[in-house]
C-alpha cells in the first residue's frame, strides 16, 4: 500500500491499493476512521487511478464532513455504557463505578481513560458471559471458551471448535442489542451458516431480532468513535 494527498482544503489522504481480483477503479470511505482507500487493478496506472479521485472530490469531501467525529474519552465525556449516557466524573477510592448518571473515576487525568477501557472490558466479560451462559443453555450446547476484542469488522465470532469471540463494545450498545450478539454466535453452536436453520434457532433461543440488528447497521459505527489513548 501507498500514500497520496489530494490537495485542498483540507488535504485529503488517499490509501492506494492494488488487488488482483479488482476489476475497476473503486474509491471507499471507512465510516470508523474516516480512511479513504483507493483501490484499482494491477493494469491501471497510477496516474488514472488519481485522476478518477480527483473527479470524485466533491463526493469524498461530502462523505467525510458527514462522519461523526472521534471522542478522546476525558473527564467530562458523555459515554454510552449499556446503551445510557453516563458522564466520566472525578471518583474516589480505587475502583471505577457506575451510577445511574455518572461514570466515577479515580486518579489522575492521564489515567482516566485507560480506567474506563478497563472497567468497560471487565464488565462486557461479565455481562456477555452471562448472556452467552443463558443461550446456550437454551440451545441445548456448550462453548468452549469466551475472548473479547475490539475488532473492526464484526461484532462477533464463533469458531468451529465453540469459541466465542465478541467486540468488548459492544457494553456500550442497548443492552437488548448486547444479547442478540450474544444469542447469533451462540446459535453458531448449532449451526455454523446463515441458513434459514440458523435464524430460526436464533429465534428459538432469543426471540425476534429485527429491531437489534437494523440498530447495529444504523448506530453501531458510532460505538467505534471512542478513543482510550491506545
């Protein structure tokens, strides 16, 4: 991969990326961290692919004034935990704590958001091993174990030997829309495709799920705006 600048106001950096399998020019903004990636065949030259960015400007500049911007997570931040706004506070003692309105951090300032990283993973551990707990008793199957991760791509995961992999952001979601993640891979156990075997025996163990999933298509990348300074 290589950089480019689309010069203006203000410069646009462009990610060039050659594939095989392209068959055009394709332009793509990343709606978590605002990257534009430019990705053209091995047989274009390079200078076509820019001139094809060029031309697209005006809709790359659109897109990208559009973007929800980053949260550099402080004292004073506004975060979503289990789907509610709770503002980050100074807190006493050594523990973090969660109030009905209120996120209680202790230490100094250039400790906070490193706290909150770490209470939000321990408490997605506690809350999605639960919620995993509870369906796969329903499903009638067990897991093999449970790892958290702040991917990009997806929510979850389930492996062919039962592990379940979820987003530790998920904590910030509606907790409604945590445990349809939780119910879909645990489902997995069962049925490892999207078939129409699948969904039913999400249905089965989770009930309807409509609502959760077009709530992760239309609020989900906002989850990912939270910065903890790593």
């Amino acid at each position: 991969m290589a950089e480019r600048v689309l010069q203006g106001q203000p410069d646009i950096v462009l990610t060039l990326r050659r594939s095989a399998r392209a068959r055009r020019i394709t332009l793509r903004i990343s709606s978590l961290d605002g990257r534009v990636t430019l990705t053209l065949p091995r047989h274009v030259a390079e200078r076509e692919a820019l001139e094809f960015a060029r031309q697209k400007e005006p809709w790359i500049r659109k897109h990208l004034d559009a973007r929800v911007e980053d949260v550099c997570v402080a004292r004073g931040t506004v975060l979503p935990v289990e789907g509610q706004g709770r503002t980050v506070v100074e807190g006493a003692g050594r523990s973090v704590r969660l109030g009905d309105e209120t996120l209680a951090v202790p230490g100094a300032p250039d400790v906070v958001a490193r706290r909150v990283q770490g209470f939000l993973k321990a408490r997605a551990r506690d809350v999605l091993a639960a919620a995993c707990d509870d369906y796969a008793a329903r499903l009638g199957r067990t897991y093999s174990g449970l790892s958290l991760r702040d991917t990009r791509s997806r929510w979850g995961s389930c492996s062919s030997a039962g592990r379940l992999m979820f987003s530790w952001r998920l904590i910030l979601a509606p907790p409604e829309v945590l445990r349809y993640v939780a119910a879909h891979e645990v489902a997995h156990l069962a049925q490892m495709n999207h078939s129409p075997a699948f969904w039913a025996e999400v249905t089965r163990i989770h009930g309807p799920y409509d609502a959760q999933r077009r709530w992760l298509r239309t609020d989900g990348n906002a989850l990912h705006r939270f910065r903890f300074g790593d």
